[in-house]
C-alpha cells in the first residue's frame, strides 16, 4: 500500500480583501453598554492591543483580580481589552486600568455565572441547546434550536427563569444544531467528509493532524480521496464529553506536515496554538464552504447535539455547513485557535458555531503544533498579492469539490456534497465586501 502526502488541495477560495459575514446571525448583543467607572481617570488611558496580546492580559488579570474578575472581550473596533470588575471593587478596578485595560463594573461575579451555567447543565441538558457566559451582557446566554419546543421549551424556559432576574437570556434558533462532519483539505473514511484542521506533531515525534472528535465515528483509517487509499490513522478521539477532537497520524512517517492553513492559492503559516478572546476576529477553513469569518461570541460553551452534550467550546457567529467538521479556526497572524464542531445554519442564511479549543486538544492528546517562530504574518500579507484570485474559481484544482460527491456528514448523517456542488464558484453570491481590516483574507462562501 503506497503512502502519500496530503496534497494542497486548491479550495477555490478567493483571496482579496476581508468580508464580513453579510448573512450571519449575530446572536450576542452589540457592546453598548454603559461603561460604569471606566472613565473616572483614576489610571492611565486603555492600552491599544492586538487580539493575542489581549487574550494574554486576560489571563494575567483573571488571577490577579481573584473573585472580582467577571468576564473580558475584545473591542475590534478600538483594539481596547475589556475587562469586568464586580460593583463595589474600586481597588481591584484600579488595578485594571493600570494593567491596560478599559474597566466595566457590573453585578453578576464569574462565580455566580459558572454557577448558573452549573444548574442549567443538572436541570435542562435538552438536545438543541447551548450556553456560555457572554462577558459584554455580563448574562449567560442560552440558545434553543428549532427543535426545543412544547415540554421542552417549557423546561428550558423555566430553568432559566430559576436563575433568578438580569442572569440569563434566552434566544431561540431557526435552524438545528448538528455536528458539521469535512481547516482546509477534504478527508473522507466509511463515506463521510471531513476536513483536517491542523497539522501538528505527535508526542512520539511522528506527523499527525487534528479534526473533529465526532468524525472519527466514521472509522479508523482516513483517506485524502474520496474511495482513495488510507493515509492516516485514528490515534486517539474524544466526543461526546469535555471536547470534540481527535488525533490522526499520518501512516507514512516521512509525511511532510507543514504548519499552515490552505485557504486556496496562497498558504497561512500557523506558528502557535492561541487561547479565544470574545470579540476576536477569526477565519474558519472548510473542505465544504471554504473561507469564513466572523468573531468569537463566547467561551467555555456547553452545547447539546443529539449525539451528546460537549463541553469547553468555542461559540462564534462564523458559519458552517455539513462537511466543515474538523476544519481550522484561526487568525490573520497565525494563531491557531479551534477545530469545527458544529452548530446550526448554513452559509447564506448564517448562524451559530462551535468550535474545539485547539490548545485544549493538544494537551489532552500530547501533541505540539506549529514552530512558535516569526513568519506569522507573511501569509496574511502575502493574500493581499492574490486580488485576481477570484478569477481561479474555474482554474483551480477543483478536486475537493469533486471528491464531495455522495460524501456523508459523519455526524449528521447528511449527504455533504449533494448541496454544495461546485461550493465555492459563484463570485456573484459572495463577491467579497470590504469589511475596513486589512488581513488580506476573504471567505468564499
């Protein structure tokens, strides 16, 4: 049996400027809300960061402020970490801004929300629901699909109304939550598609990937061709429980594995595995839609498929469709950030998604990733050389796409391709609007 490499499949992906997400369901709240003590003078200006630099000063002061820490995000807009203090912590508040960041008292305590997120968990795990802490409403927010209704709703709704006034709100989905069983390049093993998220390297030395946990229901060996033969093996796989993720080494030992994302065209080196912020900008890579992006809206979500709950996720207004599972969440400087898991919706009418931290599922699996070095950017910068790259939507390789035919999704049980024949080809439906940041990339679909 030869072994091959997996090849740089072209996803048809247009490279441009960046877009937002025109049609994606914003479930969380603009952050307008009364910034309380944050401009009283006691400290120096908000210091101007970048998302992984804030993401860092979150970290440092959740254990400074101990049990006055509520929460943080990431204002895109002015580059300003947020970060809550409980009412009343004027010392601890203090010490906020002198660290950097823009101070927002508010009354709910990280304590009593993970509380409350404690007892939706024992009186409404219901399939087709979801919550996380959303740190700019300082309110857990809970998401019912389409499917909670009659008894069900009445339950949800009532747990909710448990918590007690201004801890929660609930909103309700159109669409379904699913896994979404296909970064980058298509994988296929017993008929379903998946797609592989990041190349990294096993605690044994030898080359291997991450991809979504559910996929690996699917079977053990895992082809790059739709049919074709086997290239890697399922090593380790965890879903449902604390994470959807597994491991796959490649069978060939001396498979080249580069650190990076191909967006179709042009590569985005990944140097490290990075830890969400809310409010970050994000892309997400998949053999099925291509490139999206959109933002984080909450962490640590809890989020019940039919096939069982998972917990420790990633929420984000990014979309998804049946076939994306397993593909890469990352930034425009290279950080790693999550894996596809799945959610609800699709990429015209948009909708919620969930995504696997990736320094999670490294650490539970011993493997590394990327080569922690410079470079991060030169993909990025690099996508703005790839304008015309629209016009490749009939030259490129359209392998992935073809492959796609009578695929399954492995979690949902849908046929993958059978709606997203030639994904990714109409420049017309997604014509890449400028969204005002330069990172070079553009989602296609």
């Amino acid at each position: 049996m030869s072994h091959k490499r997996i090849p740089k499949r072209k996803a048809a992906a247009a490279v441009g400027a960046v877009v937002a997400l025109g049609a994606a369901a914003i479930l969380l709240p603009s952050a307008n809300a009364s910034q309380d003590g944050a401009s009283d003078g006691a400290a120096a200006a908000p210091r101007t960061l970048k998302a992984g630099d804030a993401s860092d000063l979150a970290t440092r002061l959740s254990g400074m402020l101990g049990d006055a820490y509520a929460g943080a995000w990431y204002d895109g807009e002015d580059k300003r970490l947020v970060v809550n203090v409980v009412r009343g912590e004027d010392g601890m508040a203090l010490k906020a801004r002198s660290a950097g960041a823009e101070v927002r008292e508010v009354d709910n305590s990280m304590a009593e929300l993970e509380a409350g997120a404690g007892t939706l968990t024992s009186e409404a795990t219901i399939p087709g629901t979801s919550w996380a802490v959303d740190p700019r409403t300082n309110k857990i927010l809970v998401t019912a699909d389409s499917t909670v209704t009659g008894a069900k709703w009445d339950q949800l709704e009532s747990a909710v109304e448990s918590l007690g006034p201004g801890m929660a709100t609930l909103e309700k989905s159109a669409g379904t939550f699913r896994t979404f069983a296909s970064g980058g390049d298509a994988i296929f093993a017993g008929g379903a598609r998946c797609s592989l998220g990041f190349n990294v390297t096993a605690g044994d030395g030898s080359p291997a990937f991450l991809t979504a946990g559910h996929c690996a229901a699917a079977g053990d060996q895992w082809s790059d061709q739709q049919g074709g033969e086997p290239i890697a093996t399922v090593d380790q796989a965890l879903f449902p429980g604390a994470g959807d993720f597994a491991l796959l080494t490649y069978d060939d030992p001396a498979t080249e594995a580069p650190s990076e994302v191909n967006v179709g065209g042009q590569t985005v080196p990944i140097v490290q595995a990075a830890e969400a912020t809310v409010g970050q900008q994000v892309f997400r890579m998949g053999s099925t839609t291509g490139l999206a992006d959109g933002q984080v809206l909450g962490l640590n979500a809890t989020v019940n498929y039919p096939e069982g709950t998972v917990t420790g996720l990633i929420q984000t207004d990014v979309c998804a469709e049946p076939g994306d599972s397993g593909g890469s969440l990352f930034t425009q400087d290279g950080l790693a950030i999550g894996l596809t898991s799945g959610g609800s919706g699709d990429c015209t009418v948009g909708g919620e998604t969930f995504f696997q931290p990736v320094t999670t599922a490294l650490e539970a699996v011993g493997a590394t990733l990327g080569d922690g070095g410079a470079g991060a950017g030169d993909g990025a910068a690099g996508a703005e050389d790839q304008a015309g790259a629209g016009d490749q939507a009939g030259a490129e390789d359209q392998a992935g796409a073809e492959d796609q035919a009578g695929g399954q999704d492995a979690g949902a049980g849908q046929d993958g391709a059978g709606a997203q024949d030639g994904t990714g080809t109409d420049p017309g439906r997604h014509s890449g609007q400028d969204s005002g940041q330069d990172s070079g990339l553009t989602r296609t679909h």
